[in-house]
C-alpha cells in the first residue's frame, strides 16, 4: 500500500501537516508548505516533477487517545435560567 514517495522517503501526504483537500475540483490535494495544488497526491506530484521525494514532510501531531481506564468526567448539574430582568432597564435606572 506504500507508494513510490513514501518508499523512497516522501512520507505519507495524508500523514503530512501541510496537506489540505480544496474545494477546486480539477486539483483537490495541496500542500500549504510548497503552495500548490493538484490533482495526484502532491508527494507523487513532486517526485514526477523533480525526480527527488518530497523533503518538506512533517507528521501531523494528534492529540493522545483517552485511556479506557481513566474516570468519567464528573457530571455537572444544570445551571438555573437567568433571572428576567423584564421590568428593569439597567440603562434608565
């Protein structure tokens, strides 16, 4: 399942913090870091181009898993509805 790029040390587009989907459906992959768009994977678009893997790839930070064993936050009780304040103008007081 590995492409050519990714073999070859391109990373993973999908993978990558700098790859976007656009809304332009003649090219629906970017990449923000080298500022273009395309309708193949920018990875593959970049070593077709230049024969050379991407060097700009950088693994997207994902925010930890929650731990199964961890407590339940605890519940929190609704909170009153507002006074009216119908009668009282704050403004003309």
């Amino acid at each position: 399942m590995d492409s050519d790029a990714t073999r070859k040390g391109g990373g993973d587009c999908l993978t990558c913090r700098f790859f976007h989907v656009t809304w332009d459906p003649d090219h629906p992959r970017g990449c923000r870091a080298m500022g273009f768009k395309s309708r193949l994977m920018p990875s593959q678009q970049v070593l077709q181009a230049s024969g050379e893997p991407c060097l700009l790839f950088q693994s997207r930070e994902r925010a930890p898993a929650p731990h199964s064993d961890q407590a339940d936050p605890p519940e929190l009780s609704p909170e009153p509805p507002p006074s009216s304040s119908r009668g009282r103008l704050s403004r003309f007081a």
